[in-house]
C-alpha cells in the first residue's frame, strides 16, 4: 500500500479500463473522497455500490449497480438493479460482474493490517475478485474508523493505494418516541422470542421497539447482517451471553456505538457468504430472523421490495435468514409489521400481493393487532388467522370476502 496525494490518485483512475466497474464500500461507510475523485476524472464508469445514500454521483455516463438500492438509488437514471440474494452477490462478482477497481473506506494500518471497521459485507470478494484480474484497489485510510476484527481485516499488501482522511462517520438523527403502535408490536415479537435465542434484524422502528422488549431476556446471541445502538441496550441490561460473539456484516449508529466498536474483539464482522449463508444461519442456536415487509398476504407472502412495480430496496437478507432461521432447531422466523400504512392509508394485510413476492412461509406474522401463526398450518387456516389476528379491523370483512373469492374461506 502507498499513500498518494489526490492528483497520483488521479492519474490511476484515469489509467482504468474503458467504462470500468468500480465497487465501492456501501451503506454508512461510503469513501466519499475516493468517489469524488472518481466521478472527476473517469468520464464513463459502472459503479457498484450496496444500499447507496443521498450524493452519488448522478449524470450521464455514470451506471449506478446494486443489490440492493438505497435512498440514493432509487430514482437514479442509471439505475442498474441486479436481483440478488445479499449471500449470492460475491458469487456475481467472481463470475457475471467482472471487477476493475475497488473503493475502500478504512481504519489506519496496525501491524501491517487495516480494518474495513463498520462494512465488510461484499468488499472481501470485491477485493479477491479485482485482484485476480490485476485491478486497482485504493483505500480511504480513515483516522475516525473503528478498528474490527474478523474478515474486516485486509493486509496492506492487498490495496495499491491509499489517501489518508481524517473525517466523521455518518450518524442516525436522534430517534423520535417510539409509537404505540411499534412498542406493542416489540412486545408481541419479545413475548414469542425465548431465553437463549439468536437475533437477526435491521433497523428502524419496529426493530427499536423489538430491542427496546428484550432487555429483560437473558442469554441472547447475536447473528445478523447489521445491528445499531439497540444492541448497546441489551449489553448493557445483561441480556446477551456474555461468553458468545456478536456477528454481523455492518454497522450504523452513534458515535457511542462507534467507539465501543473499536478494538472490540467480542463483535466478529464477517463477509456475506458467511453471515448470510443459511447453511450456518441455520446452524445458530434457536435461531430468530425477525424482518418486515411493505405488505403480507393472506397467502403469507411478503413484499418488502417494491412499490408499483418500481424497486424500491431489494431481496436483501430476509430470504437467506428467513431458510436459515425455519432450519435451525428451534427457529422461527418472524414478519413484523404495522397493519396499517399511515402514509398510503391502505392496510398492510392484502388478499394477494400484486408485486413481485421478496419472501414466503414465515413462521408468524406479527403487528399491533396480534400474532398470526402461518407454519404448519393449512392455508385457509394462516388466511384466516392473518385476518383475524393481523389485519387491522377496518379491512376484515373485506378481506374475508376476497378469501372466499380466493378459495381461502
């Protein structure tokens, strides 16, 4: 690795391939300086990036590529979604998705080693695969990036170059009071998650909610693509095992979360392949996926990726943990949701998703109204729960009468 200044790095770029594919570090650890650069001096370029916040480069000759499309993404005019399940995206990139550069954000070097801190995700394939064809692999070498461990550690001898930074990292704003509705539904979700289980879930308010009902849970793990600030609240009622490592894929949170990441030997970031993998998903101790969705219907199929045909995230991680999690012994996995959307005042319980379906056969659909079992059930008896016990009660009869229409009734 050599530290350049940004004209050196300039000329490297300009020295790429025609068009180029460049993955860069995705979600909350987007190398902003690198990608300035980029943008700057490579008229035309692919860049592939997971889950792309606001300020990407967006003109023309520039193809914005994911997985999985971020807020930054989502009405890009060159928007390039490749339908993926988060575990399969190194397989693309080893084999469909050929890798010309890649853009890191990192910590400074220790011994020889940096970290990728609080990304790892797809960047370890992203790495091997550039490399293999004789790519350039740059860093943004970060003073402010928390030292992680686990495959978040890269030898310097495997990036070209680097420019030092010395900036903050993406916060969240400062959450607003968690509503009714979302608090009984994380007392729902707590009420059927026991003693010793193993977690997977995201972010946002139902997530919080789930967080904030578990403290009085003992013997927790942790097995997850991401976790935020609420994991700091179960640490700190002495929810979690105390003898077991948390794994997860990325981090986003407060700069609290940032600092008691760093050095941290008890949180293992692990590459997708692995964290998502539901073979070893499935080998987690009661393992319990707990994920969302836009709508559910009375089939028990989920769409957590589109609105009006238009992609608006992706498959993500709910299908990788959602198989891993029904074949861990004692598993389940669980949708929890609002059963009313009070943007587009419709219900989230609907007689049959009209969208491409994200996921199918939960354990439970789980929101304010109550819990609807699914697994192991008939299908007119999950649709009959579903509307009894899920969907809000200003669209029941409707729903009983699309039941009948359906044959689920």
């Amino acid at each position: 690795m050599i530290t350049v200044d940004t004209a050196t790095l300039g000329a490297e770029l300009r020295a790429l391939p025609e068009s180029p594919r460049v993955v860069a570090s995705g979600n909350h650890s987007i190398p902003w300086e690198l990608v300035r650069l980029l943008d700057e001096h490579v008229e035309r370029y692919v860049l592939n990036t997971l889950n792309g916040p606001p300020g990407l480069p967006e003109r023309e000759g520039v193809v914005m590529e994911t997985s999985f499309v971020g807020a930054g993404q989502r009405r890009h005019p060159g928007l390039r979604y490749i339908p993926s399940r988060l575990s399969l995206v190194p397989v693309l990139l080893r084999r469909s998705l050929p890798v010309d550069a890649v853009l890191l954000h990192c910590s400074p070097p220790r011994d020889g080693v940096v970290s990728l801190g609080i990304e790892v995700n797809v960047l370890p394939a992203a790495i091997e695969a550039c490399r293999e064809r004789g790519g350039l692999v740059v860093a943004q070498v970060n003073d402010r990036m928390p030292y992680t461990y686990g495959d978040a550690l890269v030898p310097v001898e495997h990036i070209d170059v680097a420019l030092e930074v010395s900036s903050l990292l993406p916060t969240p704003p400062p959450p607003g009071p968690l509503g009714d509705d979302a608090r009984t539904i994380g007392a729902r979700v707590a009420a059927v998650v026991p003693d010793g289980a193993t977690l997977q879930m995201g972010i946002g308010a139902v997530p919080d909610a789930v967080l904030a009902a578990l403290t009085g849970h003992r013997g927790l793990r942790l097995w997850t693509e991401m976790f935020s600030d609420g994991l700091l609240a179960l640490e700190a009622a002495g929810a979690l095992d105390p003898d077991h490592p948390l794994t997860t894929s990325f981090l986003f949170g407060t700069q609290d979360l940032y600092d008691w990441l760093d050095r941290n030997r008890r949180v293992h970031l692990l590459r997708t392949e692995r964290t998502n993998d539901p073979a070893l998903i499935a080998r987690q101790r009661q393992m319990t996926s707990i994920n969302t969705a836009l709508e559910v219907d009375l089939f028990g199929q989920a769409n957590a990726s589109r609105i009006g045909a238009r992609i608006h995230s992706g498959f993500g991680g709910q299908t990788d943990f959602i198989v891993g999690a029904l074949h861990s012994q004692g598993g389940q996995a669980i949708m929890a949701l609002r059963s009313w959307h009070p943007r587009a005042d419709v219900s989230t319980i609907v007689p049959m998703v009209e969208e491409p379906v994200t996921s199918f056969q939960s354990s439970a659909i789980i929101t304010e109204q109550g819990t609807a079992p699914l697994l192991g059930h008939s299908e007119k008896e999950q649709a009959a729960h579903l509307i009894e016990q899920a969907a809000h009660p200003r669209v029941r009869e409707e729903l009983w009468e699309e039941a009948h229409h359906l044959g689920l009734a």
